[in-house]
C-alpha cells in the first residue's frame, strides 16, 4: 500500500508530479502510481495515438508506471479503455492564460 514515506521516495527519485491512478480490473482496484510524461514519450505517444489508441495508452502506462503492476490493467480491455481516459489527465499540460493588452 502507498504510505506517505513510499510516496516522498517516489517525488524524489522522479519529480513532484506523480499520479496515482485507480482503475478496476475484475472486480478488483489495482492501483498503480505514474510519474510526469517526458518529451520523448509524448511525441512516441501522440505519433501512435494516430493510429491505435489503445496501444499508445499501453505504452504510456508502461513507460510511465513507477510502483504497481499494470499489466492487469493492459491485459483487460474494459480496463485499459477507462486507464485511457485517465491517462489523458497525466499527459495534458497545465493550461495557462493569455490576456490582450
């Protein structure tokens, strides 16, 4: 289980920016924690989605995964299809403002 030391081990071994995802696999939650996407996996991910987007979610999990197991989650298709949508919340860059002048 994630305690708060096992959560400070993981923001100083891969950045603040780390994510805890929840998603059922048979029933069962299986929770895993990913950390921050990086240039090179986006533009592998963006350059997959174009074509299969459940393969791109697949790869972003298994790049990103630092504690958990998420093969359940890839190996379930109802599975992999809602880690999918959350997914898009750990890739998506903050927003910011523009303001005319």
């Amino acid at each position: 289980m994630l305690n708060k030391k096992k959560i400070a081990e993981l923001k100083a071994e891969h950045g603040e920016n780390i994510f805890q995802i929840t998603v059922p696999v048979d029933g069962k939650d299986v929770v895993f924690v990913l950390k921050e996407v990086d240039r090179l996996t986006y533009k592998a991910g963006t350059k997959m989605a174009d074509s299969d987007e459940m393969e791109a979610a697949s790869m972003y999990l298994r790049a990103l995964t630092i504690y958990g197991d998420v093969e359940p989650v890839i190996k379930n298709f109802a599975s992999l299809r809602a880690a999918a949508g959350l997914l898009l919340d750990v890739i998506t860059p903050p927003k910011g403002n523009v303001v005319r002048l």
